[in-house]
C-alpha cells in the first residue's frame, strides 16, 4: 500500500496513469457484469424458445399418436361385423372350437382396419359381462393391478374413448434384467346405434415407449433433462426415470401450489436452489387427454454455450486491458507537458488570491490549480452571500402568499353555508352561524399578527367546528382533548382550520353512517404534537404514499392537496425541515395527520 501511495504522489504522471487503470478497471469490471448477465439472460431465454419448441413439437407427436389410436378404437367399435359380434355373444363361447371360430373373424376384421399400425401393441374385445375374447395371444395377467371390470366402470360415465395406466407389466421370462414395461389401456365401448346399448369394449393395449420415443427422438442425446407425463392429480403417469412413476411431481421438485400453478400458466418456470444453480420447467398440455407433459432441465445445461462465449470473452477483456495498460501510459506522459504551460498562466491569474482552504500534498501543478481555485471561490462565496440574502427576502414572501391563500378559503365555504340555510329558511341557525363566523374572523384577525397563540388557535377551532357541526350536524360529532400547559406556546395562525375541513370533506361526511372527528394535543419535552383523526373511508396505501410526497413539495395552487401542502411549507418556513405534516390511514377504518411544531413562548408586543 505504501510503494502505490508513492508512486502516485510522486509525479502527476504516475498519478493520472493510476487513476486512468483504476478507472478503465472500474469500467471493464461493469461492463463485464452487465454482458455477462446481459448473455446469461439472453441464452437463457434462447434456451427456453429452443425448449419450448421441442416440448410443443413432442407434445404434437404425442397428440398424433393419441388421435391415430382413438380413431383405430372408434372405427373398430363403429365396425358392423364387431357390433353384431359382441351383441350375440354378450360373453364369450364357452366351446373351444366356436370360440375359435369367432376370434379368428374378429382377428380377420381388425387386422383389416389396424393394417401395420406399430402404436397399438395388442388388442382385444371385452364382452358386455367382463370377460376377454382373447383375440391375440396377450395375457392380461401379466398386468399388475389391472381389473376387467376396471373398464366397465370406467364406460359408466361415459361412451367416448378413455385410455387408463400405466400398469406395470410383469414378464413372464424370469431371467430379463431389463427395465419395467408399462401399459397404457385405450378402451372403446361397442354401442349398438339403434339402442345405445353397450355389447362390449375394445381394449387397446399401448407400450409405454410409445409415447416416450417422442422424447427420445426430439431432445438432444446429451441432455439431461427428464420429462414427465403428469395426470389431473399430479401424479408421474411415465417419465424417463421410471423409477418415479407413481410418485407425486411434488416429492420430486418440491413447490408450493401458486408456483405450481404459475408453472402450468406460463408454460415455463425457473426453479432456484439454495446453490444457485435451477432448473427449468416447460410445460405443455395435451388436447385429447387431461396429461400434462413437464421437461425439466438443469439450468446448467442451458448454459454450456455460455461457458464457451465467457472463455473467449475474458481473453480479449485481458488483450483489451494490456492495450489500455500501454496506451495509458502515453497518454500521461503527454498530459503533464501541457500542464506545466497552463501553471504559467494562472500564476498570473492568482497572484492576490486568498489561501481560504488548504493546499495539498501534491505537485507543483496542482498546487497553483488550488490557488486559482481558492481566488474563484473568493468571488464565488460573496455571490452565494448575496442569493442567500435574496432567498430569505423571497421565503418571507412566500410565506405570506401561502397565508393569503389560505384565509379566504373558509369564509367561501362559509358564507355558501349561510346562503343555503338562508334558502332553507334556518333563520335561527343562519344567524348562530354568521355569529361565530364574526367571532372566528375576530380571532382570525386580531392585532395583524401570522402568529398567535395555542389558545387563540383553538379559540378559532371551535368557532369553525361550530360552524362545520351546523352545516354537517348529521354527519358528525367532535371531541377536542388538550393539556392547558400546551396554551402559552405559539403557533401560525389557521394552521388547524384548514386540517379539520380536509377532515369533514375528505373523511366524515363521506361515510353512510355518522362520524366522529378528534383533535388531541400532546406536550413533549421540546415538542408539541397535534393529532387530528377521523373515522372516515381512509386512504389507499399506494395514493397515501403519493400524498405524503405531495405535501413535502412545493405547493402548487391547482393541486388536490394544495390546504395540506401549504400548511407544511409554512411550518418548514418558519420552524425548520424537522417539523411539519405527516399523514397516516388504514383504509376503512380511519385518517390521522400529524402535525409537529418546536415549543416556543408567545412573546407580547410581537408581530411576526
């Protein structure tokens, strides 16, 4: 640290080499992040498009292979020579030899219509009462957990086509070592068109690479990624783990049934471990049947191209950085040259300047560049004095326009209130109101002065409310709660007033139901706070946000906020950025502003 810290203060040279390393560090070190993010995101999401792709050309294949076997059942089933067979023989002959005869005519007749067909492994007709015809030479044995009867119940509910599985099916060779085969089960109930009656069902016995070999044939040899036929309830119907056939898709990529859900909305997820490292998932479903097909994909494998772009990448980041490394040095080894002519120049220029902040350690140059720098802010801090000076002037009429605006804008309402009752024929009630009106604009107007004290404040608040209860009486009631210590102190004159009508207007009379309106004054030890609640609709969380901000900026005289804002540019104005405004809400329940100003005695004889 030592040996950087002399080489940098040992010439201006070395000093601008160091600064233009460090800052080209600086700047290749941000543009390496953001291009290694900027990539990272775009072959990500080239990986998701390719994916996407494959998983909607598999799930095309899968759709086809579907549609080809259910249009095989239905042909088989609509077959006149079927349809007469399993309506004569609602169970199958017990003779042999009749048997035989009947099978190989079914054979005959289906062999005709399957023709090379290699989606269909076997078949086989159902009778009406749950027995095999055994057309072929499969044993349904061999299916673990399958039931004849299975099918039966599963055409109770309806006669189109439905495919059941995946059942284990166990070999009969003990000594294969291969992996389990599973069977999917196409059935088609034989429905006599005249009666809509079931004479029996064809059962189409479907292998489970069937459907797999789409994705054997679509995805690329070396990925890893494992896909899933997923049911209605979630469960792995096939997958290329058949291990995990069976097994809930939960147990195996544990999520929460939102991001579950989200999964199957988007067609595609990201799902992030604790190492960093994810997992793709793209999702797609299938038209005739309720599966889901899900390839996952380690989020790794998406970016092995990414690894090859970064390689070649930081090569030529280190090129770049050794060109720069050179090109540095030159170009501050010709810097100082004409430095040394721009010192002679302002020697002249600096010659009476003040020492008004202390020169560096450094070279020659920048020396005399402090001292041109402390004549310029000689000048420069007589200007700052004179706008400052020009700033108060302007604060103070700031300060005064606000008042202006505020002060007319109750005897408006006010006097529109006693015209309507005047209407209305409320002699009684007009005359009490204009009463307190003249009372409030005696408070409001005694001896000239902006600022007066809490009492007269609140002399002045309960002239208003008197006159807000007239007019809204069946709108609310209100209680003003305050120590007597609190009445010696000060406060701008109508700060209150404006607070307590944005209270009615905006809380209160905005209720169905009658409200309540509360002024409560706390003392504290430099402090003194104000809190004016109501129990109106409240506000939104997002425009409360909004609102706050408002108050803070300068009052602008077309603004919805424009009482409030003018309240807390006069309390800033008079008593600092520590005090002012702050409004709270929770929405149906109720709308508290805070208002805060410093403890200060009213002084008699003092107009402000």
């Amino acid at each position: 640290m030592t040996l950087i810290k002399r080489f940098i203060t040992n010439s201006l040279c070395n000093r601008i080499f160091f600064y233009f390393i460090v800052i080209f560090s600086l700047i290749m070190g941000t543009f390496t992040l953001i291009i290694h993010f900027t990539v990272r995101n775009l072959f990500i999401s080239s990986a998701q498009s390719s994916a996407k792709r494959e998983i909607a050309t598999i799930a095309s294949s899968i759709d086809n292979t579907l549609e080809h076997i259910f249009d095989y059942a239905v042909t088989v089933s609509l077959n006149d020579s079927i349809i007469s067979t399993t309506k004569e023989y609602p169970t199958p002959p017990s003779s042999p030899i009749h048997l035989y005869t009947i099978t190989h005519n079914l054979n005959s007749v289906i062999n005709s219509i399957m023709g090379l067909n290699s989606s269909i492994d076997n078949w086989d007709i159902l009778s009406a009462d749950g027995r095999f015809f055994h057309l072929t030479e499969y044993d349904t044995r061999f299916i673990r957990d399958f039931q004849e009867t299975s099918i039966i119940e599963l055409h109770q509910r309806t006669l189109g086509t439905c495919i059941s599985g995946p059942y284990l099916h166990e070999e009969n060779n003990i000594f294969s070592t291969d992996e389990p085969q599973y069977i999917f089960i196409v059935s088609k109930p034989v429905v006599e068109l005249n009666t809509r009656h079931i004479c029996g069902y064809i059962v189409f016995f479907i292998k489970d690479d069937t459907f797999s070999s789409a994705f054997e044939k679509y995805l690329p040899a070396d990925s890893n990624s494992i896909f899933y036929i997923l049911n209605q309830s979630e469960k792995i119907l096939l997958s290329s783990d058949k291990n995990l056939i069976f097994t809930d898709f939960y147990q195996i990529h544990p999520m929460d049934i939102e991001f579950f859900q989200k999964m199957l909305h988007d067609r595609y997820i990201m799902e992030t471990a604790s190492d960093h490292s994810g997992i793709l998932h793209i999702t797609t479903r299938l038209k005739d049947v309720p599966w889901t097909i899900v390839n996952s994909i380690p989020l790794k494998d998406l970016l092995r191209e990414q690894e090859f772009f970064n390689k070649t990448f930081f090569f030529y980041i280190i090129l770049a950085f050794i060109c720069f490394f050179v090109t540095a040095y030159i170009i501050s080894r010709s810097i100082t040259k004409p430095l040394l002519v721009l010192t002679d120049t302002m020697k002249h220029v600096t010659e009476n300047a003040y020492d008004i902040i202390p020169l560096p350690r450094s070279s020659d140059e920048i020396r005399l560049l402090y001292k041109g720098y402390n004549h310029l802010m000689l000048n420069t801090q007589e200007l700052l004095n004179r706008i400052y000076e020009e700033q108060e002037v302007k604060n103070d009429y700031q300060f005064r326009l606000i008042q202006s605006q505020i002060k007319p804008h109750f005897l408006y309402n006010t006097l529109e209130m006693i015209k309507s009752m005047i209407d209305l024929e409320l002699n009684e009630e007009a005359s009490r109101a204009i009463s307190s009106l003249s009372i409030f604009y005696r408070l409001s107007l005694s001896r000239g002065s902006n600022i007066i004290s809490i009492k007269e404040e609140l002399g002045i608040v309960h002239e208003y409310l008197h006159i807000e209860k007239l007019r809204h009486m069946e709108y609310f009631d209100y209680t003003i709660n305050y120590p007597d210590s609190i009445c010696r102190y000060i406060i701008p004159k109508l700060t209150l007033q404006p607070i307590l009508e944005n209270a009615i207007i905006h809380g209160v009379t905005e209720k169905s139901i009658k409200g309540n309106i509360q002024l409560s004054i706390e003392e504290k030890e430099e402090y003194i706070v104000f809190l004016i609640e109501d129990d109106g609709p409240g506000i939104a969380p997002d425009k409360l946000v909004k609102l706050n901000q408002i108050i803070n900026e300068v009052p602008k005289q077309d603004a919805s906020s424009f009482g409030l804002s003018s309240i807390n540019r006069r309390i800033k104005l008079l008593f600092g950025n520590e005090y002012g405004l702050v409004i709270e809400s929770q929405t149906n329940s109720y709308t508290r502003i805070i208002l805060t100003i410093p403890k200060i005695e009213i002084q008699e004889n003092t107009l402000y």
